[in-house]
C-alpha cells in the first residue's frame, strides 16, 4: 500500500463483506494465536470468555493523514436558532492540500509513540521498520516491564506491514501478533476508536506549520484521560463477539 499519494478516507476500504472475515475463519484464527488462545475461551452459547489480562500487553497502531486546515463537519457546524432567526450563510471551506501522515501507536494507558513521516518519504517496509525500532526504544521508556513480559502488536495487513523485511523485525524483537482480518477498520481500535475524535478536534483549525500542528496532536493525546485509551482497547472483545454474531458481516457499533 502506497499512503503518500492517499487521503485518509480512501485508508478505509469500501464496506463489503470479505472472505477472510467469514465467522468462522476470524474465530480459528484468533483462537489459534497463542497472544489470545490463553486468556480466551468460547462458551458453550459460542460467547467469548476473556480473563481481565487479554489485552495488557496489547498495542494497537495505524496511520491517518491529518491537514494543516480541516474544515468542521456539517454536524459540528451546526448551531441552535429560533425559527424566526435569519438564515446565516456559510463558506464552504476546502481541506488545504498541505498535510502529514501520523502513525499512532497507543495501549490502553495512552500514546507509546506518535510518528509523523517526513514529506520525502513513502510508508514501505523499510520505513515500518524504521519506526518499530522507534517504537521498541518509547515502550522500553514509557511502559517498564512490557518488552520483558512480551508485547502483543496489533495492526492491519497492508502491503509494508506483511513484507518480509517487516515480519523478520518482529520476530527478532520477539513480538507476537494480533489475528486482523483483511479490510476490518471496524475491528482496528484507531479506526473506530482514535482517529475519529482526533479528526473531529482538528475540525475548524488552521495552522501555519507542521511543527505547529504535530504539537497540536501532542497536546490532544496528552490530554486525553487515560478510561479514553482503556474504553477503545476492552472494546474490542465485543468487536469480535459481533463479527462472529453477524457471520462476519461489518459491526457499526
């Protein structure tokens, strides 16, 4: 997948039912990874039953392109009148075509590391790479304990995350990986969970700099209570209960 010459809506592929999210293959395939197969059980009602240490070594990352302008939603915009009050008339204001790709990647307590690439590069293998060795040097910082206990990493299946050069980092480093079905942003925490508050908060501001809007995405992170990060992490359990209710149709909610 080449994100450089991607927005951050056409990330998240058209909503049809895939193959690989068929019930029964998504429940083998989680069922078989050894980072859930110990702390996971199926009750006799086909029910996930989960111990509370599921996900404590989970971290979960993505990438989004974030504009040194983005316009409010409709939604957002929207304010109260009375009927009598004149109709108020709005500018439609364009996204700035200047923009940055951030990736995110965060746990339940918070943030570990927020990477924004440089304009002169592309996301390939070599640059996934290059930002888990930056991502193994936050967790070793941030979270004590973790690389020891053993970290669980859960991304999606693009093309730079499943090459070679990528897989072979992860098994040096150790790290196991989360089952993700194919074309599943509704079972990726930063895509149901993350990306749409942040879009939401940005919706309405303008900045001169990409300096000035990566410390705009520092301080929202920063700001946000750690239940934030638990909440869209502990979701995922019922995410997956869904995915298997609806014979691996997309969950909304």
């Amino acid at each position: 997948m080449h994100f450089c010459q991607r927005d951050s809506s056409e990330l998240i592929p058209t909503r049809k039912k895939s193959t690989s999210r068929l019930s029964n293959q998504f429940l083998n395939s989680l069922m078989r990874s050894s980072s859930v197969s110990t702390h996971i059980g199926v009750g006799p009602g086909g029910d996930f039953q989960a111990n509370n240490n599921l996900f404590d070594n989970l971290i979960t990352g993505d990438e989004t392109w974030v504009h040194l302008n983005t316009p409010e939603t409709k939604r957002d915009s929207m304010t109260w009148k009375h009927p009598s009050s004149p109709v108020t008339k709005k500018f439609k204001v364009q996204r700035s075509a200047a923009k940055v790709m951030a990736t995110v990647f965060w746990d339940a307590k918070g943030v570990i590391l927020l990477d924004i690439l440089p304009q002169d590069q592309c996301i390939n293998a070599a640059r996934c790479c290059s930002t888990l060795d930056r991502l193994k040097e936050a967790i070793r910082r941030k979270r004590p304990g973790l690389l020891r206990r053993g970290v669980v990493l859960q991304h999606d299946n693009a093309t730079p995350h499943s090459a070679n050069l990528t897989q072979q980092r992860l098994q040096r480093y150790g790290w196991k990986i989360l089952p993700h079905p194919a074309h599943s942003p509704d079972l990726a925490p930063s895509d149901f969970h993350l990306f749409g508050p942040l879009k939401r908060h940005l919706g309405g501001m303008a900045f001169e700099t990409e300096d000035d809007l990566i410390s705009e995405l520092r301080n929202w992170f920063d700001n946000l209570d750690v239940d934030f990060f638990r909440v869209g992490i502990n979701s995922l359990l019922s995410r997956w209960q869904k995915c298997i209710d609806v014979h691996g149709d997309y969950v909304e909610k």
